[in-house]
C-alpha cells in the first residue's frame, strides 16, 4: 500500500527536491478538492475522473436496535478510472 509519503517520495525521484515533491502533490490534491467542491469533475486523461455523484436520501436501519432511521440526501466524491489506467491494472 501506498500513502502520501511514499507517494512524495517517489515524485521526488523526478523532480529536483523533496519539498518540491510535496508541493506538487499538495498542489494537485487541493486543486481536485476545490474543484470537487464547486461541483466542478477533473478529467486526467487516460487516469481518469474525479467528479461528484448525489445520493439520494434513504431510510436505513440501525444495527444494534433494529430501529428505523432517516439517511439524508448528501454528495459524495467518485472516481472513474480511464481506459489506460484500467489497462494498466489488468
């Protein structure tokens, strides 16, 4: 499994420092984020999509008490994998 560290560090492997790796990572990950947030999909072609899916609300059951409960609507982040990406795991 990979976490960000490692994912850190192997960007570092290309460019010229660590710090700077960690920029760039930081830099992608707030950029998806903020436009997941203004409901906004990110296409990486070839990797894939980050986009926001809605759920829709539903009744759902507690599982200690049986007891019925109310499950609100809410917007959730996905990601679809692109062809090359699924072609690359395969």
């Amino acid at each position: 499994m990979m976490n960000k560290a490692d994912l850190i560090d192997e960007v570092a492997k290309v460019v010229n420092t660590k710090k700077m790796a960690q920029d760039a990572v930081e830099a992608v990950l707030s950029t998806i984020t903020t436009a997941l947030k203004a409901n906004q999909s990110v296409t990486l072609v070839g990797f894939g999509t980050f986009k926001v899916s809605k759920r829709k609300a539903r009744t759902g059951r507690n599982p200690q008490t049986g007891e019925s409960i109310k499950i609100p609507a809410r917007k959730v982040p996905t990601f679809a994998p692109g062809k090359a990406l699924k072609e690359a795991v395969k």
